[in-house]
C-alpha cells in the first residue's frame, strides 16, 4: 500500500462535512481540522490507486483544492519474499 498524506482546503462552512466524508472513506484517516477550512487527512491504496483516491475527495462539495503533504510507495517496491 502507497500512504498519502494531505491537506484539503475547503470553504469554511464546508469543513466539518468535509472531514465527516473523507473519514467515512474505507481507505482514509482524517485528523482534524486546522485553520478553520484543512482537513488533514492520510489515504492508504495501492499506488495506481492514489490519483482516484483524491479525485474523490476533489468532487465533495465544498472542497477547494487538495495539497499533498508526502508520500510513500516503499511497501510496494519491497520484492514479494521480504
């Protein structure tokens, strides 16, 4: 599995719906809001996965935009034996 951490900016009066949705995906961990209007969010899927994975968030009404904090694709690259 990929990890993806990021940031969801949203309009304020947008953002507890945003963080109640994004926390009720199968694949994402939320962490609060900061600032008002950024849900911090993780997302865990297979690497071909991730770009789906944040077009879903991208279409919840009252998101503005996403910024991708950091990534890791290492336990994908690991041979199958290790």
């Amino acid at each position: 599995m990929a990890i993806l951490g990021f940031l969801t900016h949203t309009l304020p009066e947008h953002c507890e719906a945003v963080e109640a949705a994004i926390s009720g995906m199968p694949e994402m961990t939320t962490y609060g809001v900061h600032h008002g209007c950024y849900v911090v969010a993780v997302a865990e899927a297979p690497r071909h996965a991730l770009e789906a994975t944040l077009a879903k968030v991208h279409r919840l009404e009252g998101v503005l935009t996403t910024y991708v904090t950091s990534m890791t694709v290492e336990d994908e690259m690991l041979p199958p034996d290790a």
